[in-house]
C-alpha cells in the first residue's frame, strides 16, 4: 500500500512539470472488461466536471492509438455526451496514461487536460486488477505559465 501511495505521489507531481498537451500513453493493460472499467469510470469523472453536451475533448493519440483503451475510453466519453474534436482544433486537450503498478494486480490512470488558453488539470486514480478503483482520486489544477522560473524567484538581491 505504501508503495501505491509513493508511485500516485509521484504521478501527480510529474504532471505539475510539464505544461500543455503531451501524447498519451497506454502500457501493459488488465482484462478487456477491466480496461472498459476504467475507461468508465474515468469517463464518469470527467462528466462531473465538464458538462458533457457542451464540451469538446480533443484526445491525444497514443502511439499505439488502437489500443484497448483508447477505443474504450473513446466509446464511454461517446455514452456520456462528449463531443470528440478533431486533432487540430482548439478543443480541451486530453492525454492519458495507463500503466501497471504492481504486475496483474494494479493499474493507475493519469488524466491531463490542457485548457486551450493554458493551464488545465491533471487527475490521477489506481485501479484494481477487476478495474474497480482503488480509494479515491488525485486533482490538481494549474495554471498557463512559462515552465522557466522567473529570476527574481530564484534569485533574491537585498540591499
């Protein structure tokens, strides 16, 4: 459990690092009804904070952008409401990774959505090997920035 909890820390820590839309990734995935699980609930999460008739998503592809999640997770913002924007449009940029933790028993889902004026969100989740979630969720909000620090932040001058 203190392993899980160090690796979502982690997550959610790499996603205030980088700002604006990054490809997506999807990596060794559990059982189909379990991928459809996840993407679900993922799906669900989104709708409770974007109103799904009025949102446009712009999915980033994965490499492997037929992969089970990708067409899963498409399929249920689909069922929710969500409209699916092209890859050149100025829609809500979504990314997503979904990996192991621990070989066929945990999966994490981080979830990255750019705002088209900068900033966005970044909400991360762990999965059991069923696809039923694992406790409860990360959320974070940032804010469009450059990703340089401003020199008077770094260096102080007193007189």
């Amino acid at each position: 459990m203190r392993t899980l909890i160090l690796l979502l820390l982690a997550v959610c820590l790499s996603g205030c690092a980088a700002h604006g839309p990054i490809n997506s990734f999807a990596g060794p995935l559990p059982e189909k009804s379990a991928v459809a699980a996840i993407a679900d609930d993922a799906a669900t999460i989104l709708a409770g904070l974007y109103p799904p008739g009025h949102t446009a998503l712009r999915v980033l592809a994965a490499r492997d952008a037929e992969n089970g999640f990708a067409v899963a997770f498409e399929s249920s913002l689909r069922a929710k409401g969500f409209t699916l924007a092209a890859p050149d449009s100025d829609a809500l940029a979504l990314s997503y990774t979904l990996d192991v933790l621990e070989q066929k028993t945990a999966w994490y889902l981080h979830l990255r959505l750019s705002y088209p004026n900068g900033g966005g969100r970044v909400i991360a989740r762990c999965y059991l090997a069923n696809g039923m979630p694992e406790g409860g969720q990360s959320q974070a909000l940032f804010e469009a920035r450059s990703s340089l620090p401003d020199f008077r932040e770094v260096v102080r001058f007193e007189p």
